[in-house]
C-alpha cells in the first residue's frame, strides 16, 4: 500500500508543469512570476495549451531588456509581451509594450524591476519539448534617449554630427531643432546598419493644438530635405522605414540649414502663385525633392508663349499650364500637357494662366539655382 501511494505521489508531481527545468510552475500571473538571471539560459515548456510563463528581473539603469529563443519546439511560435507590476490597481499588469515574435527587446527607461511573459502565439499549441530562453540586458548606446515622444524630443545643434540608433524594433526618435528664418533642413546619414532604412518626416508642435503635431510633409528616405516657410522649432522625427527591424549599435546623422536660394518661394501652392510676363528672366530652383512652384501669367498679345531653361543640372524641369475653374475658383483644370523645356504653349489673350514647374519624374532635386526665360 505504501508503494503505491508513493507511485501516485510521484505521478501527480510529474504532471505538475511538466518537468520544466528553471521555470518553476505556478507562474501563470504576474505576481507568480519567477526569478531569472540575466545571461543564464533557462528552459520552459508551453504546455498545456493556452499556459502563459511569467518572470521577472531587476534592471539598475537605462537601457534595452532582450529576450532570446533557441530549441523552439516546430509547433509553437512563442512571443513575448513587457510589463510593469501595478501592486494596488485592478489590473496588475502594466503592458509596456503589446505582443511580439521573439527574439525581442524593449527599452527600458529607468532601473526597476521589469516582468515579461512568455506563450504560444495563438495559445492553440503546446508541447512537452523544452524551449531554451536567454534574457541580457544591453546598456544605453543611443546618446539621444529617451526620445520616443515629441514631448521628450532631443534638442539638436544645427550643423552638427550625432550618434543615434534605431533600437528595438518600432523605435521612434524625436529631434528638435531651432531655426531662424525660411529656408531648408537637410538630414544626412552614414555608417547605417544593413539591417534599417532610415526615414524622416517634419513636424512642427503645439501642445495647446489637437492634434499636437501638425507634419509638414511625409515620410522619405535619408537623404533629404524639407522646406521651411518661417522661423521656429521643427520637430524631426526618424524611424525604420516598415518598424520591422533594428540594430543594436549607432549610425551618424548630420542636421544642417540652407539659406532660401529661389527668391519666389513659397509657392507650391497656385494660391501662392508668384506673377511672371513675357520676356522675364527669372532665377529659380526645384529643391527640395517634389518641389513645385506655381507662377501666374497673362499675355496682351499674340498666341504662343515658349520657356526656355539654361544652367540646370540634376533635375529635368517640365512645364504644365492650368486655368481656374470656373465651377470652383479653389481648383484648377488641366489646360495643357506637361512639357520638358524648352516648352511652347498656345495661349489666348487676356487668359490668365497658372504656370508648373518641376521635375519631370519628382525624383529629383537640386539647391542650383538656374533660369527660365519667357517668350
């Protein structure tokens, strides 16, 4: 009898969290969470289905948790999701960040004690296998952290080289920057990690605005440039192209200011048009890349009009007229087709015609000025 009480005893022992090995069950809430080591690999088990492991670990300074998977048994695909221990809210759970694919990483503001679980993606799968798990923590290596905020935006010298990265997965790093009057920042890069295509936008802030920020124009690629109309702090803001990737060390970014070189900025909007006639000479510029600039012009006489370009180099300037609707005066409608220069239109006297300008493609840009004659 004493035997196989002690038969029953064991069975039951074994069944309890299935053997796993430095995961030590219950662990299926935040507060049962274990203990783990920071460079020790343990191993765990998702089984049965829908189990849910909990650990913890005591981080003393800024900088990125990382959580690493080997061994994964082929039927599970464990993700993990970050958290912070709420002692006396309903919830306990403070998600840092939402679910995601190991390996993973998060940042990690301040020291503290950090919590991550670990399941089957879709909880429909389980295994008695053991997955092997690595946790490390990685120091602060981007000197302009925090920085995920526009609130928490990084001052930035004009002109001057920094050191930043884009780390973990989904990092978004806010720059701000002061400038004194109309005119152009440009945003280089070098030394970029293979694994992330840097891209910018441009924002300008106010917290008494819904929204706070107002973009001044949309995603591109480094290198590149913005216009700007007047003087003010301009919000620069960089990520991954598709947030689906990142690099654990620097690249260098490089923030400069261009004076305004084409005297008829802004115009690129037909509400801006600048007025032209026949015989100017005009000095203008496309630039930054997707640069158009409207002009306006009427003729007295005659029935053609014809612009001629000289000293342009990277950009193919095209030439298209409109003339206002008469259905609605805040829309234009088609008058000609685009055109390369030199390029000559039929006109009608007294019409008063608005005049694009751009490159052929608007995958081109140049800060040269150059000049257009009109005939």
């Amino acid at each position: 009898m004493l035997i196989l009480t002690g038969l029953l005893v064991l069975a039951l022992v074994g069944c309890k969290g299935v053997g796993k090995v430095g995961d030590k069950e219950p662990n299926n809430t935040i507060e049962q969470a274990n203990d783990i080591t920071l460079g020790q690999p343990f191993s765990l088990t998702i089984n049965p289905q829908g189990d849910m492991d909990w650990f913890k670990v005591d981080l003393t300074e800024q900088g990125y948790l990382k959580v690493q998977a080997s061994q994964v048994p082929e039927e599970l695909g464990l993700e993990v999701v970050f958290a912070l221990y709420q002692e006396w809210e309903g919830s306990k759970e403070k998600r840092i960040r939402g679910w995601r694919r190991l390996p993973d990483a998060v940042f990690i503001p301040k020291a503290g004690t950090y919590y991550f679980v670990i399941k089957d993606d879709y909880d429909d799968k389980s295994s008695t296998k053991q997955a092997q798990i690595k946790v490390d923590f990685l120091k602060e290596f981007d000197p302009t952290e925090p920085n995920n905020d526009p609130e928490e935006a990084t001052v930035i010298e004009l002109a001057s080289d920094i050191k930043i990265a884009i780390y973990p997965v989904g990092d978004q790093d806010w720059l701000k920057v002061k400038v004194e009057k109309q005119g152009y920042l440009t945003v280089k890069s070098k030394d970029v990690c293979e694994e992330i295509v840097p891209e910018v936008n441009y924002s300008v802030f106010d917290e008494w605005a819904e929204p706070k920020i107002k973009r001044i124009r949309n995603w591109k690629r480094l290198p590149d440039a913005c216009f700007i109309p007047e003087g003010g702090d301009y919000y620069i803001h960089v990520h991954d192209d598709y947030d689906d990737a990142a690099c654990e060390r620097t690249y260098d970014l490089r923030i400069e200011f261009l004076d305004e070189m084409d005297q008829f900025e802004p115009n690129d909007d037909f509400k801006q048009a600048k007025t032209i006639n026949r015989d100017d000479k005009i000095s203008v510029a496309i630039f930054p890349t997707g640069d158009r600039d409207y002009y306006k012009i009427k003729i007295s006489e005659g029935n053609k009009i014809k612009f001629l370009a000289k000293d342009f180099s990277d950009v193919v300037p095209e030439i298209k007229l409109y003339v206002l609707s008469e259905k609605d005066p805040n829309k234009l409608e088609d008058f000609s087709d685009w055109k390369k220069c030199p390029a000559e239109f039929d006109v009608n006297v007294g019409q008063e015609y608005f005049v694009l300008l751009h490159d052929d493609y608007n995958d081109a840009s140049s800060p040269k000025p150059f000049e257009i004659m009109v005939e």
